[in-house]
C-alpha cells in the first residue's frame, strides 16, 4: 500500500505472525514490529526471543530500478538481521535476500 511517498509492506507468516512496515521512499522509515523477534539467523533457536518483553524495530527503504522492479530494504535496529526485497510485477516474482544468507530465495505471487 502507497500513501504519499510511503509504502507500508504487509508481511505475513506463520512463524512471525502479521506486521505493517513502513518503508519511507529513498530514505528510512522507523516502524514497530508488532511480534517478539525478528527473523532468525539460526533455526536451532526457534522460540529464543519468547523472554523478551519489547518489539524489535524495523527501519525499511524502498526505491524503483529503471526497469519497474521494486527494491524493499529491512534492517531490524535491535538485531543483528536484515532482509533484500526485490518485486519483479511483470514476471510476478520476488526475491528475498537475507543478510546471513548467501542463496537468495525466489517466490511466486499472483
């Protein structure tokens, strides 16, 4: 969703749950994430932020290339993770770069 020069990306799954993150455009905009932890570098760690009693912070970025693709940045301030968003429309795909994560994931939406 775009309201002026601020896009707010909806991220839903099932192991965060729903957050709203804004994403200022060419520069960066502070949200609250509404869930406990952000994503984790290692999975032997699952449930490892339940004793937390604050949300994480996400400062989020976007811009467009000269080619239509949407390019997302996410760095959540109060842990070490950040995640590369790029939405390519005209082929209906997107690819998700995490920051500890050499291998980039491609996903499919209609």
């Amino acid at each position: 969703m775009k309201d002026g020069k601020n896009l707010k990306l909806v991220i839903d799954t099932e192991e965060c749950g729903t957050n709203d993150i804004e994403c200022g455009y060419r520069e960066w905009t502070l949200s609250e994430v509404a869930t406990k932890f952000p994503s984790n570098a290692r999975g032997d760690t699952k449930g490892a932020f339940s004793g937390f009693t604050s949300s994480f912070k996400a400062s989020a970025s976007y811009g467009w290339t000269n080619d239509g693709k949407l390019n997302v940045k996410i760095h959540y301030v109060d842990w070490m993770s950040s995640v590369k968003l790029q939405f390519d429309f005209a082929k209906n795909q997107m690819t998700l770069q995490e920051n500890y994560n050499s291998k980039a994931s491609l996903l499919r939406f209609k």
